[in-house]
C-alpha cells in the first residue's frame, strides 16, 4: 500500500502553474548551456532529515506525522521505511539520495549486530535502487550522535574511539561501494574541541589526518572509485571544528597530502556560521579545483544556529548556480538537499512542498544565471576591472618577471600609480535585479 496515495507524480507544468504540487520552472529536459536541468543540477533527497526527523527541538518532542511508521527502532521497521523512502522520490522525480550509516539502519548491541542490520536494509536498498534507476549520491557514517564519540572519532583522546570510527567507516565505505555510491563523504560532527586546556590540537590532527588516510588506502583495496568529501563547519557540536570552512580544509589537506584525495562538499548553512556567502564557500574551493558536491540549504539570518532550512531565495540560488557554471558543474557531486520542513510542518505532504519549492529556485536560478552569463555584461566589467593586469607592469608581475627592485624603479619613474575606477557595486546589484 502506498505511504502517498494522494500524490501522483510531480510533473512540470510551466511558469503560469498554480498547483503547489507542480514544477513551475524544474523542466528536468530542459537545455541549459547544452546540458540538461537534470544533469546540471543532480538532485539529491537526504534520508537523515526527510525520513528520520521527528521534528524535535530543545523545547519540546517530535511533531511529526509518520503513518508508516511503527514506533519501534526494528530492522523491519527501517526496511518499509526505506521503501517509503523510494516511493517519496520516485514521486518527486529525483535521481538521487544520501545517507549515514545510523539513518538507514538501527545500531545493535555489539558492531557485528549493528553490521548485521545494516545488511539487511541495503538489500532493500539496492533492490529500491534498481526498481526505480534512482542512486546514490553519497554515503557517509554518523561518528557524532552515540556517546562513545563524546570526544570525537578520529580526533578523541580515547584510542578505541578511533578504532571503532575505523570499522564504523570500514562497514560504511563498503556498504557505499555495494550500492554504486558515487560519493563519499566525511563531516567531521564532533572532529573539534571544546576547550584547549584539554586539548592536544596537533596530535588531534595528525590523528584525523592518518585517519583519512587509512580511508583512501582502504577505498583502493575494495576498488572504491567514488570522489571523498569533506564537508566544512565551523561550530556546532563543537565550539570549534576542524574542517571550519573550505580555507581551513584545504589548508589541512595540504599539510596532511591529501589534497589529491578529496573534494569539498560546501553546504550553505555552515557558510553563514563560518561568517561566510555561499558564493564566497564555492568560489574558494572552485578556484582550488575542490568544488566537489553541494549541500542545498539555507540559515535563518535572525537565529545563531543551524535551521537547515529548504531555500527558496533566487538571489541565493542564483549566485550557487553562478559559481557552479564557472566551475564546470558539480558532477560527480549534486545539489543535496540536506534542509528539514519545520517543526509547525508536520504532514507528510510537506515533504513535497519543501522539495518542490527548493527544486524549483534551484531551476529558476541556474536559468536566472545561465542568461547573466549569456549577457555577458558582467563578465565583461569583472575583466575590463583588471585590465591593467593584462600587459605592461601588470603581466610583467604576474608573469613572475618583476621583483621589488623592478618594481621601485617602475614607480619611482611613475610616481603615482594611474587612477583606481569606480567597482560600481550599486550599479551591478542593479544589472543583477534585471535578471532575477
């Protein structure tokens, strides 16, 4: 018996449509750039807050309406609600899903219970996956909810902790291997601290950096070709994390020799917490040649937390597709919608509203900057800002020819540096309002 028996599935009906239960602007074969909308924007459906949250909050208990769900925490329970699961997004016609190895599956009274039951869900996933073509994103292990991660998994002071993080992601690599698992990502929850009185920051990080790599050598020997990710955040479990934003990654990967290794999965809830843009998040690791998946999202700006909100900003999804245009698209990653309905959200048809709402400004802002970038006219004044980089002293410096003592008597001969010009901020916030 279907979970959603009042919901055929979504279809696109156009820009005019007023049926919330329609794609207004998500043509999945649309071309864009001569790429297909589908293809541009790889959409992903997370298990952890669509089919696992209870709505909860630090004020109160669950508020959600789950009918196909039984109460208990059984093996049988999480198999039909990985069924549910599939029939959710094949409704919503996503190709793909993520999740941690706690969502799917319930944790038992010892690993080799716990491995167990997680066998027995991916059977049920991998007969779901080939039932309806939808796959893998990513997979990834929750090493921050039970206690015995209290103080990290691959940076705890405790070395068993690290030994079961390594069987926990042992289990969770080859479990993504199994299921054709294009991705695999690694957020470190509680990888960070909480008070340096207590704490060995550098034997921490060498710790997480041999961790990481016992993770690629592990990947290699089961033949497990998919991109790793580290998805930054700078606070929350922990006052203070390691992969704080995409600089202090990519800083760490490079010290550790990882950086051939791994790729950045950039949601845009922690890029507020980190005091940054999204834009700003995927420009640094796209120039960097790191920009690897995205976590489609966005932050309450009244609120100091992490709401996981869907987006539905234009603006906001216009700058992401911006950047992942530049960057040549986010395949193998996706736009993985890790955003939860709120807690005032409880039917299960909210769960359509909230990923037809974000697939559609995901669709109406990779439209939206498609045309900016057709135009031209912002390219064009971003290059004629730089002009002067383009020959004379400009090339002469970046061209590595310069060197102080040039470069004094460059100026010295000059004596003032030519005009600086306008950056016109008012004027392209305008000619972004022209597309929007």
């Amino acid at each position: 018996m279907p979970a959603f028996p009042e919901v055929e599935k979504i279809s696109y009906e156009g820009p005019e449509s007023k049926n919330p239960l329609a794609y207004r602007w998500y043509d999945e074969n649309e071309l864009v750039e001569g790429v297909s909308m589908k293809e541009h924007l790889r959409f992903s459906v997370v298990y952890w807050h669509t089919f696992r949250g209870a709505g909860s909050d630090p004020f109160g208990p669950g508020t959600m309406l789950r009918p196909w769900e039984d109460g208990t925490d059984s093996v049988e329970n999480a198999q039909r609600r990985a069924r549910v699961a599939f029939e959710f997004m094949s409704k919503l016609g996503v190709p793909f899903y993520a999740f941690h190895d706690r969502d799917v599956a319930p944790e038992g009274a010892s690993l080799a219970e716990t491995n167990r039951n997680l066998d027995a869900v991916v059977k049920v996933l991998k007969e779901e996956q080939e039932r309806t073509g939808i796959r893998l994103l990513w997979g990834t292990a929750n090493m921050f909810s039970n206690p015995r991660f209290m103080h990290g998994a691959a940076t705890s002071c405790n070395a068993d902790a690290f030994a079961f993080a390594a069987a926990q992601v042992k289990k969770a690599l080859e479990v993504t291997a199994e299921l054709g698992g294009e991705n695999y990502v690694f957020w470190g929850g509680r990888e960070g601290y909480q008070n340096l009185y207590n704490t060995d920051m550098k034997r921490e990080l060498d710790h997480l950096g041999r961790f990481l790599h016992l993770a690629v050598d592990y990947a290699k020997e089961i033949g497990f070709t998919g991109q790793f990710l580290i998805e930054p955040k700078p606070k929350e479990p922990t006052k203070h994390q390691y992969d704080s934003d995409a600089a202090a990654c990519l800083n760490f990967l490079r010290a550790y020799d990882l950086l051939d290794d791994f790729k950045l999965n950039i949601e845009t809830n922690h890029a507020t917490l980190a005091g940054h843009t999204m834009m700003h998040e995927l420009e640094y690791a796209g120039m960097q040649g790191a920009l690897g998946s995205i976590d489609a999202n966005t932050g309450d700006l009244l609120l100091g937390w992490d709401t996981d909100q869907f987006p539905t900003d234009i603006y906001l999804t216009t700058q992401c597709m911006l950047s992942l245009l530049k960057y040549g698209g986010v395949a193998p990653g996706g736009v993985n919608f890790d955003a939860k309905v709120r807690r005032e959200s409880f039917e299960p048809i909210d769960l359509f509203h909230a990923h037809v709402g974000g697939m559609d400004a995901f669709a109406r802002g990779l439209k939206t900057a498609a045309a900016i970038r057709a135009d031209g006219e912002l390219a064009d004044f971003v290059a004629n800002r730089y002009s002067s980089w383009n020959a004379a002293i400009g090339a002469e410096i970046e061209s590595g020819a310069a060197n102080f003592k040039s470069l004094e008597a460059y100026m010295l001969k000059k004596g003032e540096i030519s005009p600086n010009a306008s950056g016109r901020q008012e004027m392209l916030e305008h000619l972004i309002n022209r597309f929007v």
